[in-house]
C-alpha cells in the first residue's frame, strides 16, 4: 500500500525554520516563520489567556463532548467580535474548526458540496496554504491580480478587471485584513468598489480574517469583512484566533455562513455540522473557551484588548523605524511602502537570487519570495537587516 505513495514536497517555511536552527552565526535573523514574537525573539502566551486557562482549569467539571458545532457560546462570541452586529445574527451559520486552517478547508468543502463546480478565486499571491487545499480538494481555482511588483501596494486596477471575469456562482477569495503574504490592503473606498463588481458578477466572497488587531486595530479590521458580509446574501468567513489571541497550538478557529434569511441559516448550519463530523466530529474546545471566557468577561476581554494592542502598535512601530533607516541609507522613499502595508509581514518586492544572497551573505532568513515577518525585527536587527538590503544592491 505505502509503495504506491508519492514523496510530497517539503512545506518551504517549515525547511526554512530547520534551516535557520542549524545556522551557527549568532547573528542570524529569523523573519520566516509566521508567528508573533517579542522583541527578545519569544512568542508568549497572553496574560489574559494565561489567567482565562487557569480559572478553566478551577472551574471545569467535566470534558465531555460539546455539539458538533462546538459551544454555542464561542459562536456567539466570534460572531460578535469579527461581525459586531453588521448582519442580524439569525443569518449567520457558524461552527467551530481546529484553527483558521480548518475553516478554510470546511469553507471550500461547502463550496464543493453547494456548487461543485465553481472556481475559487485567489489573490495573486495569497497564503501558499488556500492554493494548497484548492488543489487537494480538485476544486477549479482562478486568480486574480492583487499585488504591484514596482509600488508593493495593491495592483488594483488589474484587481478589479481579473474581478469582472469571475462567473456566476464562483467564490472570491479575499483576506478580511493584513494580508498574507505581501502586507499590502485594499482601502475601504477600493473594497467598496470590488464588492460592487464581485456582486455585479453573481460572485460569492469568502472572507479569510486572520489577524483581526494586528492591523489598524480591532475594531477597524473587521471593518471590510462587515461591508462585505453586509453587502451578499452568501458569505463565508474563516476566522483564526491563533494570531490575535496567541492560541495557534490550540487549533481555535471558526467558519460563518452569513445566509439570506433564517431558514437558509438553518440549512447552512445543518451542512457546518455534517461537515465536521465527516473530517473529525467535534471540534477542539480548549482553544475557543479560553477565547470565550476572555471575550466575555469585561476584565480579561480589556486586558486581552490592551495587550493586542500592544503588540499591534509594537508591529507598527518596527515598520516605521525599518522605513526610516532604509530611507536614510538609500537616500530614497523607494521603501516608504514597509510603513503603509499593515499585519505581521511584507513582501520586499525582490528576486529569489536576493533572498539567498540575505540568507547567505547576512544571515537573514525570509521565506522564498521575500515575505518578511516584521514581528521577527528588534531595534538591534532593523539597522542590521536594512544595510544588508541595501549592501546587496536591493
Ligand atoms: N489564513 C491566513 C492568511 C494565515 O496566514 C493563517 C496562518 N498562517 C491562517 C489562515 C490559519 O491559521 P491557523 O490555522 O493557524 O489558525
């Protein structure tokens, strides 16, 4: 049986990271892997989860299983916190996942069950993982134009005609903020705009919200996927608590199906459960009680907020000083756009020859096609990575 297996290939960043554990230089610099990491490099449990963990631990009688959409209470809770209200609540469908990831692949599973035919449409480039599992599923997958190699901003004019190709009944792919892996958004006005083109096409979004907090703030980075939920009868919303709550290794994420009406919500929500009993019945609970509880409770929910925040301005900041040192050393603005992309990383906008030459030469470690984790700079390595961009004739 195993003899008949193919090899697969090896997942980039996870070889990247063995890569960068072998490197004997001690000073060496990790920007691949895509967790948040302080400045002294260590990627901390949040107060508020440690302290939500400890009351869980006191308070639970019992680990018995939940419902095969997880506890009702998390749903509550993740709908509020990504949705706030945008849509009345008896549309939105919504069933716990191990991760964002699972969501995703839940996501696309629906997709495939509704409309077997229908392609997905990806931004050019998106997280390697959506292409992944687009494949893996045989599922017809199209991509759209999203970023501009010479500015690093949004190509968006190339966005919206790829956009006005898109079929009746396709689904549309599209990152709810902080954009993986270039950084670069859309600005609400432009949202609006490909909403309008998106819907004028039949199309259906189905929003990724990964890193809700680390962009412009909480609240301002749900803001595109409330237009969006806002503006279809059908929308489907991966949502991952991994990043902005610290939990990756708990596998907390949610799926939403924003429906018509209540009866559709009813059916949607029959199919979430079907689903996640074929793939792996009930979903992990730790994870999303711990964000429930901290969600919940006025105390843990401001201290959860004030350490998010935290980390988001501390993000900003590093992006400010790395554009201001690449300003003065190259005597240009050409990388004033570090300071405008927002979330954990940015895409350099250089070639693969480049990104050796940075691992080689200086010991900086980014993924393949120049994603850089801003998360991964301190004070003391922002003038070592920007005279190495600049040295290496970048
Ligand atoms: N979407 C995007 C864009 C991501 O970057 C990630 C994490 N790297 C995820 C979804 C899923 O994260 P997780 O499964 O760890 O919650």
């Amino acid at each position: 049986m195993f003899a008949q297996l193919n090899a697969q290939p090896k997942d980039k960043i996870l070889a990247l990271m063995g890569a960068f554990k072998a490197d004997p230089r001690d000073t060496k610099v990790d920007l691949g892997v895509g967790v948040y990491k302080d400045a002294s490099g260590h990627t901390p449990v949040m107060r508020s989860v440690k302290a939500a963990e400890r009351r869980l631990v006191g308070e639970q009688t019992t680990k018995s299983y939940v419902n095969l959409a997880g506890d009702p209470a998390f749903g509550d809770a993740m709908v509020d916190l990504v949705l706030n209200g945008a849509v009345a609540r008896e549309r939105v469908a919504a069933a716990a996942t191990p991760g964002g990831t699972g969501a995703i692949r839940q996501g696309l599973e629906l997709i495939k069950l509704a409309a077997p035919d229908a392609t997905v449409w990806v931004s050019d480039p998106t997280w390697p993982n959506h292409e992944s599992i687009i494949k893996y599923l045989h599922m017809p997958m199209g991509k759209y134009r999203y970023f501009d190699e010479a500015t690093r901003g949004v190509n968006f004019d190339g966005m919206l005609a790829d956009l006005k190709n898109i079929k009746a009944g396709d689904a549309v792919l599209l990152h709810g903020c902080c954009h993986n892996p270039t950084g670069a958004n859309l600005t609400a006005d432009q949202m609006a705009q490909a909403i309008e083109v998106i819907k004028a096409q039949g199309g259906m979004p189905f929003v990724d919200i990964a890193y809700q907090g680390f962009g412009d703030g909480l609240d301002a980075d749900g803001a595109a996927t409330r237009a969006i939920a806002s503006a279809f009868d059908n929308v489907l919303i991966a949502a991952s608590c991994s990043k902005n709550f610290g939990v990756y290794r708990e596998r907390t994420g949610i799926l939403m199906a924003v429906a018509k009406d209540e009866a559709e919500r009813d059916i949607a929500q029959q199919n979430l459960n079907y689903l996640n009993r074929q793939n792996y019945s009930f979903p992990p609970d730790h994870g999303a009680r711990v964000v429930t509880m901290i969600l919940t409770d006025p105390e843990l929910r401001a201290d959860w907020e004030a350490e998010l925040e935290e980390i988001r301005i501390g993000m900003l900041g590093l992006r400010k000083q790395l554009a201001s040192e690449l300003r003065r050393l190259s005597n240009s603005d050409r990388f004033d756009f570090l300071a405008e992309h927002r979330g954990m990383f940015s895409r350099l906008g250089t070639s693969p020859e480049n990104v050796e030459k940075l691992r080689a030469d200086y010991g900086i470690y980014m993924a393949g096609d120049s994603r850089m984790n801003i998360a991964g700079l301190n004070e003391d390595t922002i003038p070592v990575l920007a005279k190495a961009i600049i040295d290496a004739g970048i």
